[in-house]
C-alpha cells in the first residue's frame, strides 16, 4: 500500500495539484492540517481536497475557522465545504499493514481546546526524545514547515514538509510518499515544471 502525505498547503492550489499528481496511485492520501490559512479558506483548496478525498486533521488554521473568532469566515463558505472542515478530527489514530501510525498537526501532545501547536524541529533534543517516546511505529507530524525524515527509537518520523508555503532557506516546498510494500518513505521537493525530486528518504 502506498499513502501520500501532504501538510500546511495554506490555500495553495496549484502545489497542492502538484502534489496530487504525483501521489495518482495511492490508497490514501493524509493531510495533517493547516490546508486553509487564517481567516481564508479558499474554495478551490476544500474542493481540491473533497475530490481528493483526503484524510485530514485539523491543524491550527482550520482551528481559528472552526473558533467563534471564525464565524465570518464559515459563514461563506458553502455547505460542502464547511461540512469538510467541521469533520476534521484533531488527530488520528490507524494502522496500516501492521504499523500503527499516529497523525498530529504540531505533535501528539498537543492540546485539541489550545489554539495553539507544538512546533517540533529536528535540532530540539527534549521534544524530539518526547516524539520518539509516541506509542506507534511511524509519528506524521506538519505544522513547521521544514521536512523532516528519520528513524529515532524504533520509529520512523516524518514531517513532509509544506506543500504550499515554503519557510526554509531554500524555499523549497515538499509533500512525502508512504510505500509500505516497499518499506521506505520518500520527501520530495516539489519542483515547478519539472518532476518531484527526492529531498529525504528512508527505510522502514
Ligand atoms: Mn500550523
């Protein structure tokens, strides 16, 4: 089974296409929040994801829309697409071909009434142990923008990166590939015009 991952798309349809395109052949594709961005939610993006199909969470964006804060913002969206947001989960739990997998937009710690996400980077030694210590076989995180592909007490973690809204210093925007037949995990750069490069990769 093959399963896409995309993160923090922030409304951007034509790299969250991309995305699409390249995952065609995938049984399921994950979306670990921040689809929308604050205050926005484009109908192109929530079309784009219903069609897709794609298994969300909600990350910190769509939290502000789904808060009393976000009622102008829901109030035009139509019916469809609200329903899509209002049935996202804060965070999942599933297997697949007996690995459990653990979904969360900033980390499994975080707090579903804070508004707020846990950013968890690669060169933070304490949350990275605390990341390592999730009880299940491969930890998807988003939420910081930055890819992240490495295996750390048994486990294989994964940030793919965002595919919309590049923060790194090479600007790269990214989105990640689950072969679970094959045992690796693949983050690929997006790369405009041409075929998705491979950024990180791992076995597991
Ligand atoms: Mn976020």
């Amino acid at each position: 089974m093959r399963v896409g991952v995309v993160s923090d798309v922030h409304n951007n349809a034509e790299a969250l296409s991309y995305a699409l395109d390249s995952l065609r052949g995938c049984e399921l594709i994950l979306s670990l929040g921040d689809l929308v961005s604050q205050y926005r939610a484009t109908p192109e993006i929530l079309s784009l994801a219903r069609d897709a199909q794609l298994t969300g969470i909600v990350g910190n964006h769509e939290k502000t829309i789904l808060a009393p804060c976000g009622t102008p913002v829901r109030s035009r969206l139509a019916a469809d697409d609200l329903n899509y947001l209002v049935a996202l989960p804060h965070g999942r739990e599933m297997e697949i071909d007996g690995r459990k997998l653990s979904i969360s937009h900033g980390a499994p710690w975080d707090d579903p009434d804070d508004m707020g996400c846990e950013y968890v980077f690669e060169s933070d030694t304490a949350k990275m142990k605390r990341l390592a210590a999730t009880p299940a076989d491969i930890v998807l995180i988003g939420h910081t923008h930055f890819g992240m592909l490495l295996r750390a007490g048994g486990k294989l973690l994964l940030n793919p990166g965002s595919c919309g809204e590049a923060r790194d210093a090479a600007r790269r925007l990214s989105f990640a590939e689950l072969d679970f037949a094959a045992g690796k995990a693949t983050v690929y750069e997006i790369r405009h015009g041409s075929p998705p490069e491979p950024m990180l990769i791992e076995e597991f």
